[in-house]
C-alpha cells in the first residue's frame, strides 16, 4: 500500500516553501482546468510528454547532478576561478534542462487553453509539445510573462544564460564572472541565490501539478 499524500511532506521533501506553491498552482490551475475542459486528448499528451521527457532529461540531469555533488568531493583541491566555471556550467545546464521542461509544460498548457503562441520557424501558431521546440525560451518567458506567469519567467537569469551559451564571459583569478559589455560583475557569494532561484521554480511548478492531479483526480 503507497504511502499516504501529504503536501506539507511533499513540499519539504522537494526544498520548497508550501506557501509558494499554493500560490502558484492558485494561478496554474484555472489554465489546466481550461484546457482539459477545450482539449479531451490534453492529459494524454501532457503525460506522455511528461514521461518521454522523465526519460530522457530527468535521467541526464540525475546522473549530472550527481558527478556535480557526489563525484566532486568539497575536499578536492578546486581553484576559485574553476568553480566559477563550474558554477556557470551548471546553471546553463538547468536552464537548458529542468527549466525549460517547466517552461514548455505551461507554454503548452496555456496553448491548449486557448492562447496564441506563434512560431517563426513554423510559420503557424503552437499546435502541439514538439512545435515549442522551434520557439527560443526568451519568447516562452515573454508569452509566459504576458499571461500573468511573470511569477516563472523572473525566476531565470536569461542575461546570464544568453553569455554562457555564447561564451561571453571571462573569469578573474578570485573567481569574479565578468559578462561582455557588463559593468557588474558578478561574484562567487551570487552563485547559490541565483541557483537556489532557478531549483526553487523547478521543484515549485513540479509540486504545483502533482498537487493540482492529486486532487482532481486521486484525492
């Protein structure tokens, strides 16, 4: 017999804070309500987008995170400017992963339920999960933001994502990440907050849907 549902456990269990969450699915809800109502096939697609995706970058960024904390032991002999990177590598590699997962997930959602996201690349609105991956992130954040999301978007350093994935950055020898035509840099004591900024929203939204399934549908 499974374990008995408890969100304050859940919440804690995930590092969230359970007022946060509330909030959020306050207003994820009424999107996925929408949208179920419009789209009988959506839980379906959003399941099987969910799985396919568990099976591909959820493994990836498990066995990432663990070379990351378990692997790099905080007795290793690393200099300051290394962590820097590491620190840079990493972050690039939530955004692009667990983020951007998220992301697609409400962008889809919000889709579903009626509103219009239009692909370039396409030449058409969002029809389906695989069409997101022609829109850049910076548009989903806009469309996000647009549709009272700003809650999720504000939660990614997109300035700081955009000059690791071009490699416009240098790293002084304390450590200091200094991002061309920048005139603050920033410094090693800002690398947890902006981490812990970006797992927070991840592990929230995630929290947020499982709490929202729980009750519609097992509660």
């Amino acid at each position: 017999m499974h374990e008995k549902y408890n969100f304050e456990k859940r919440c804690k269990e995930l590092g969230v804070d359970s007022e946060f969450v509330k909030n959020l699915k306050f207003k994820l809800s009424p999107i996925l309500e929408k949208a179920i109502r419009l789209e009988p096939s959506f839980n379906k697609s959003f399941l099987e987008f969910r799985q396919e995706m568990h099976n591909y970058r959820l493994k990836n960024i498990i066995d990432i995170n663990n070379l990351f904390f378990r692997k790099i032991k905080p007795k290793l002999e690393i200099e300051e400017k290394e962590l820097s990177l590491l620190f840079l590598i990493h972050y690039l590699f939530m955004v692009e992963g667990p983020f951007t997962l998220q992301v697609d997930t409400i962008a889809y959602t919000l889709v579903t339920s009626g509103n219009k996201l239009y692909s370039k690349f396409l030449g058409r609105d969002v029809q389906q999960f695989q069409d997101l991956e022609s829109i850049s992130l910076s548009q989903k954040l806009v469309f996000l933001k647009k549709n009272d999301l700003g809650i999720v978007s504000n939660c990614c350093d997109r300035k700081l994502r955009n000059h690791i994935a071009h490699l416009t950055f240098t790293i002084d020898k304390e450590g200091t990440v200094h991002l061309k035509s920048e005139t603050t840099p920033i410094r090693s004591e800002k690398f947890n907050p902006k981490y812990e900024k970006l797992r927070n929203i991840i592990n929230s939204i995630q929290m947020a849907l499982e709490d929202f399934y729980y009750e519609k549908y097992i509660k």
